[in-house]
C-alpha cells in the first residue's frame, strides 16, 4: 500500500508548494479537495473540465513528481433540504466524478447525505433511535425516497465513468456504519463502497479491524484515511458519546480526533494496516490531520512517521517455508 495526504490541510500553500511538500515527506500520493466542505484550494474545477491543456498541466505537476491521486473529495450534502447547499454538493459531485475519469483518478470521496424529516424541512435531521416511533418513520422515508434514488443515479454515473464513489462513515449521515454502507451497496451499485475512517468508527464503538473485514470481504473499501481518536472515559460517562460540546472543548470531550498514533497504539495501527492487506485492500492509506492540539506540521510529521512504522508496502513473498 501507498501513504498518501488529505491535501487541504495545506490550502494556504500553491498546489507546486503543496506537491513539494508532501514529495519532500517521503508519501506517495495526494488527495485532492474539489469542492464541497474540503474546498478546492489547489483544483480548478471548472478550468480543469473546460481544458485539456490545464489537465495536462495539472496532472504532470503530480507526475513529476512521482505522485499519485489517490481521490478527488468534495464532501458535501447533495440531499440536504436546504435545496442551494444540496445543488451545490451535486454539482461538484457530478464535475468531479467526470473530472476523476478524465484524469485517471479512481475513487471520488464523499458524503452519502442527510435529508431533513419531510419534504418541507428547513434542516438535515439525523435520526438516531428508534423509538418514538416517529424517528423511525422519518428514517424509513429519508431511505426510501431520498437516499437510494439520489445513490442509485450517481453510482450509474460513477460506473459509467470507470469512477469509484467513496462515501466516508461519518456521523450526521446516513451512512455511517458498515451496515448502513453495505445496505446502500445492495440498493444501487458496486461502484458505491466506503472511504473508511477509523476515528469515526472508534468512537461509535465500532473496531475498525472488524470493520475492515466485514467491508473488505465485499470488496467494499474504496479508500482509507488515517485519523486517530481518542476517547476519554472520564468525560464519556458525563457526556456521553454522541457529546456536542464543540471539537475545541478539548478538556471535557468525551472524545477528539488525534493525530495517528496519539488516540490508539501503534500496534491497533499495525493491526489495521494487516487487516486491509489481508483483506484485498491494496490503494492509498491518507492521511487526515484534525487534532486539536497540535500544529499541522507537527501532526502531519508524526502521523507519517508513525504510518512508516508500520505500513506494508511491498507485495508479499511467496510461501518458501511451507
């Protein structure tokens, strides 16, 4: 497997500043916002998709420099009830599937969506319990009449683009879990699969090893990142896991992203690594930085330091002792 980098932690640099950057820390690969919540500080959407000559410009800029793009992201909501956001998200959904294949790109990450609780909804409603039953019946209806019809054209888009469709397991959404992911799956298209996150499953109690071989054995993971999570029992019990305080509350959070290796211990992570090679998954591990108490160079640096100790990257050998 190759280790690569969520580049949007360097939006500030120019896209040459960033491919330098991250060639010069020894990764393999990039991971490119192109809309939606990531940005697009270094892809030019709509230029790219207009010429041939930008694309060719922009894809020997990664060349040369020996990478690779693991994914274009543009986590959005496209089946929001505010319908201007929701446009907004399709449209980069859709650009950036096309742009994806134009460009060679395999896999297009994003998030699968939450509408509200009717057609007259102002805002996104997360069911997350079934009982009134009332949350139930909300969750039946955001399914059946808005989810799978919206994922049943684009993964056909998807296909038709020789384009993976990354949906990351991410809390506010309707895919969040290995079944909820696997269940969209079987509703539309193979093309639909998972860019699997371990710090959101962490926290939901879900192991993401598990997690790994349940999705793995359907050829379901279509890309990883690498973010840790670190969860702090003392708050949990007062707080509980779904704690709203703000990512910043630090101190009193039940739980906060971390840099790779400072929520859970490098063996977990040398556990993780194992199971997706064991698994068939042979693409990108990428980086992600959100942690809340470190700087972004510090947290970039531990984490691919980290991730080296541990990653399998050449193909294995054959069994010469049995």
């Amino acid at each position: 497997m190759k280790l690569g980098v969520f580049t949007v932690l360097f939006a500030e640099k120019s896209l040459d500043e960033m491919l330098d950057h991250v060639k010069a820390s020894g990764l393999d690969a990039v991971e490119i916002g192109t809309g939606g919540y990531p940005g697009n500080a270094h892809c030019d959407l709509d230029g790219l998709l207009e010429s041939e000559e930008k694309r060719k410009e922009f894809k020997e800029k990664v060349d040369a420099r020996g990478l690779t793009i693991s994914a274009f992201s543009c986590h959005g909501n496209p089946i929001s009830p505010d319908k201007a956001f929701a446009q907004e998200s399709h449209e980069a959904l859709v650009k950036t599937i096309k742009l994806a294949s134009l460009l060679d790109v395999p896999v297009v990450n994003t998030f699968s969506g939450t509408p509200g609780d009717s057609e007259d909804a102002k805002y996104p409603n997360w069911p997350v319990t079934p009982w009134p039953n009332e949350y139930g019946d909300i969750l039946k209806w955001q399914w059946e009449e808005k989810l799978i019809p919206y994922w049943k054209e684009q993964g056909e888009l998807a296909k038709q683009h020789g384009v993976k469709i990354g949906l990351e397991l991410h809390a506010g959404f309707l895919v969040h879990t290995p079944y909820t992911m696997l269940k969209l799956r079987e509703a539309t298209n193979d093309a639909i699969g998972a860019n699997l996150d371990p710090s959101h499953l962490w926290w939901q109690g879900i192991d993401p090893v598990a997690a790994i071989k349940i999705l793995g054995k359907e050829d379901a993971i279509h890309h990883f990142h690498a973010k840790d999570t670190y969860i702090d029992q003392d708050n949990v019990n007062m707080y509980g896991l779904t704690d709203m305080q703000p990512y910043s509350e630090v101190k009193t959070r039940a739980w906060s992203f971390r840099s790779v290796g400072y929520g859970h211990s490098i063996q977990e992570w040398s556990n993780i690594v194992s199971a997706l090679r064991t698994f068939g998954y042979d693409h990108v591990i990428s980086i992600e930085h959100e942690d809340p108490i470190m700087s972004i160079d510090e947290g970039f640096s531990r984490a691919v330091k980290n991730l080296k100790s541990v990653n399998i990257a050449e193909a294995p050998a054959d069994m010469w002792w049995a």
